[in-house]
C-alpha cells in the first residue's frame, strides 16, 4: 500500500491548483513561546499560522469536516496545525485523528508541529496512518535559539534562554530521526528572522537532511504586533529565492507555501471565506455528545436572568430541568470554594452529578477538562438563560460568548484593527 498518495498540496506542488486542504482547530494551547507569535488577533484578510477563528472539540471538527467535505470535493486533505500546538494537546489531537479514520478512511492526514512533544506519539499516529508531518526547526544553535523563543514548557516545568532552546532543538531533530524511521514524510519549515537566524537556515536543512527528511520550506518572518519581532523587516523575494537555490543541495524546497491559517480550507491561497467562517462559528456553538440520561443544566448568572458570570467566580449555580410547561429553575446549588486546584472541580463533578452541562461566560482550561472527564460539558456562551438553555437541552446551535472581532477599520495587514 502507497502510504503518500500523490495529492497533498503542500508536500506535492504540481497538485496544488486541484487538490485542497482543511485544517481543523482543536489545539488551542502551545507549549513555547516563539517571539514572532502572537494569537490574539482573529483577522480574516491575514493568513498566518496561529490565527483561527474559533476553536472545535474533536466532535465538532467532524461534523465541521462533514458539512465541508458536502460541500468541496477538492478536500483530500485533513490536518491539525493548532492555533496552538498539537502536541500540547496530544489528548484533542488525537482524538480528532481517530475520528477521522473511523468516518472518512481515505483521506490523507497531517499535522504541523513545534516538535517539542511530539516522541510519545509518533507509534499511535503511524497506527493512525497519519502520513505527513511538518516540523518548524528555527535553530540548531541554542544561542540563537534562545533569540527566537520566550520559553519552553515540558514536563511541567519552564525553561528559558538557552536551556529552553537546546531542550527544544534536541527533541526536534529526535522528533524529525523517529518520524522517518516510522515511515513518515516529513517537511521541516524554518522562518528567516533578518538579524537573528539568516546564517543558521541552512544549517538546520543540512542537519534535517542528514536525518532524512523529504521537503524543507523557508519563510520570511512574518511581522506581527505586540511581538518583539513586530518591527523587523522580512527578507526580500530575492534574499529567500537565493537562499532557497542553496538549500536544494541539501532537500527540494517549498516554494508555493501561503503560511496557512489554523483554520484554512480550500486550495493552498483560499484561507478562509466568510461563509467558512460562519460556517466553522455555528460548528463551534453545536453540542456533540451531551448525556441525555442527566435531566439537569446548571448556569451560571449574575441575576438569574443571563448567563453572564464565570464559572470561577460563581459562588452558587442555578439548575434548571425541562417540564412541560418549559423551563423551570429547580434550585441553587453552592460551588466549592476557590482554591484547592483539580480538587475543588472534582468536588463540583460530584455537585452537579445529575447535570449533562454547566453554562458560564467563561472558564478554565483545568475545570472544563476535569468536568467533561466527568460526563459534565462547560459550555461558554452568553445569553438569556431561557433561550441558551433551551438550545442546550435540543443539543442545537448556542450563541457565542463576545469575543474580539475585526471591525470596519480592519486595514487587512494583519497587525490588528486600528
């Protein structure tokens, strides 16, 4: 069997113009900081990657991935490439990937990532016939490393400097010697920051060639505000053509990649329309999986009129049940105290044990885990009790929580609105 079917338009530039991809957010977090990211900013004129404009659960990307496969039959290609990264969320990650294979077997699979933890996984992912994998490799120097990340967190802990950076580039280049001993093909991308690593680009090629990688993309740094990279000037067409005619001595280079969004879909150069968009809003609102079996919601309210306060500040959650005669608030329930960590949102599970789902403004990463390990969806949302609950209780589209958005002063730089 041919693992690495010919349409993958990053890895195979002659298909590019006919065969398309979808990326699919499951993975907000990140386990470095480069100085070049920044992803609070969600424009739809600026393609970059860490930029989205909402983010599934593995159960949402595929009834997403099922209404755009409908849709576009170009799609041969599904892939996870954060906003964050996937291995900073192995749990989301994969799970999105065994959904894949379970619903749609013939599609090709990818993933872009750091390479920071990426080891533990590379046996599951080739059982997944994952087949492609990207890795950006930004130094081989720790010296110079430790110009490019803020930090690195592994195994709990933070590293900085050149700790953090020589820690990260040794489990690149292990990442990058697995991965092809596991049969992967694999593409390494490296972002030219005038200045800083312009002199180390075709080191780190030359090392990942030794290692056997198939493909390398070099790319101009891309400016972006409130990083400490915001105010460099990227290297010109000229400067990365030559560079990139250097680098074929080591690897075929890249030369057609348009830096995809977290959320990209269509061919290379479509990142994301309107109608993706709202489309990829209403998936991220739907809720998969609810248990039925569990006759209560609780909410989180202020006044008991919206849903419109923090799970970790809500001292009390009103619960509701649905009767004939509607909705009907069936009493108050008292939260744990703060502190106390996993504890004290175990302690809630127990509290809400008959709920299918709590609604708040907001939450934590560590209460919406430790509740959904618990059979309890957190949904953030915003609304009227009564119209979110009822939405809730279908298993229908919910209103988002207000979240930033561009306006019509978007200058479409991607350096935010202005």
């Amino acid at each position: 069997m041919n693992r690495f079917p010919t349409h993958h338009p990053c890895f195979d530039p002659e298909v590019r113009h006919q065969f398309g991809r979808i990326h699919l957010p499951v993975a907000p977090k990140c386990n470095i900081q480069c100085n070049f990211c920044n992803r609070k900013y969600d424009c739809l004129n600026e393609s970059r990657p860490g930029v989205t404009s909402a983010v599934l659960q593995p159960e949402q990307a595929i009834l997403y991935l099922e209404e755009v496969l409908r849709n576009d039959p170009r799609i041969t290609v599904v892939g996870v490439a954060g906003p964050g990264d996937p291995f900073a969320n192995p749990k989301e990650t994969l799970k999105t990937f065994r959904l894949i294979r379970e619903r749609f077997p013939r599609l090709t699979i990818c993933v872009a990532s750091n390479g920071l933890n990426v080891l533990p996984y590379i046996q599951e992912l080739a059982e997944l016939n994952v087949t492609h994998f990207t890795v950006t490799m930004n130094a081989i120097d720790p010296e110079i490393g430790a110009k490019i990340y803020a930090w690195v967190r592994y195994a709990k802990s933070i590293y900085r400097g050149t700790a953090g950076a020589e820690l990260l580039i040794e489990r690149q280049l292990e990442t990058v010697r697995q991965l092809k001993a596991h049969g992967f093909r694999v593409k390494v991308n490296s972002i030219l920051i005038p200045g800083v690593n312009e002199n180390e680009i075709e080191r780190v090629a030359s090392r990942v060639a030794e290692l056997g990688a198939d493909y390398f993309n070099c790319i101009p740094v891309y400016p972006t505000a409130g990083t400490i990279f915001e105010k460099v000037i990227p290297a010109s067409d000229e400067t990365v053509n030559g560079l990139r005619e250097r680098l074929k001595q080591y690897l075929p280079q890249m030369a057609h990649c348009t830096r995809c969004r977290a959320d990209a879909v269509g061919l290379l150069g479509e990142g994301l329309s309107d109608e993706s968009a709202q489309l990829l809003a209403e998936y991220s609102r739907k809720i998969p999986g609810l248990k039925q079996d569990r006759p209560y919601i609780a909410v989180a309210s202020r006044e008991g009129f919206l849903v419109n306060l923090h799970l970790g500040e809500a001292e009390s959650l009103q619960i509701f049940a649905q009767t004939a005669q509607g909705l009907k608030m069936i009493e108050t329930r008292t939260t744990p105290a703060p502190g106390g960590g996993k504890e004290r949102w175990l302690k809630l599970a127990q509290i809400l044990g008959d709920c299918r789902a709590v609604l708040a403004s907001g939450a934590g990463e560590s209460p919406r885990q430790t509740l959904s390990e618990q059979g309890i969806q957190v949904i953030e949302t915003a609304g009227i009790i009564e119209q979110v609950s009822e939405a809730v209780f279908h298993g229908t589209f919910i209103p988002a929580p207000r979240r930033f958005v561009c306006g019509e002063s978007c200058r479409g730089d991607g350096l935010g609105c202005g």
